[in-house]
C-alpha cells in the first residue's frame, strides 16, 4: 500500500531553497573562506531553488490512493 503525504507548497519549497543553500556553501567553506563569487552563487541556487520548486505544483492524489492529511 502507498501512502502519499501532503506537503504544501510552502514547506516544499522552503526545504528544497536550503537544501540548494547548503550544498552551495558546503562547496564554498571546503577552503576555509566564502568569496563573493561563491556567496553569490550560494545565493543565484537558493533564489533558483525557490522559483523552480514553487513553479511546480505538487501531484494531484488519483483515486484509489491512501491520503493522510
């Protein structure tokens, strides 16, 4: 049995915006010291992560597929 749990758009997109944040910056401390550049970029991939994740709306649950609220 499938169980689908709803997430709304909100919370979807906040977790994929710091999942993008961390891995960007993770990258960016690996030399002890966060550039501009990488700030920025750390930045541009949040933003992205925002956007793209908000643009898409989550999957309509189709008959015959358990729901939890």
């Amino acid at each position: 049995m499938r169980t689908i749990v709803k997430i709304s758009r909100y919370w979807k997109a906040v977790v994929s915006a710091l999942a993008a944040g961390a891995g960007s910056l993770s990258v960016a401390v690996t030399d002890d010291t966060v550039t501009a550049a990488e700030g920025w970029a750390a930045l541009c991939a949040v933003l992205a992560a925002l956007g793209f994740t908000w643009a898409v709306p989550n999957r309509p649950a189709s008959s015959g597929e358990d729901v939890q609220a």
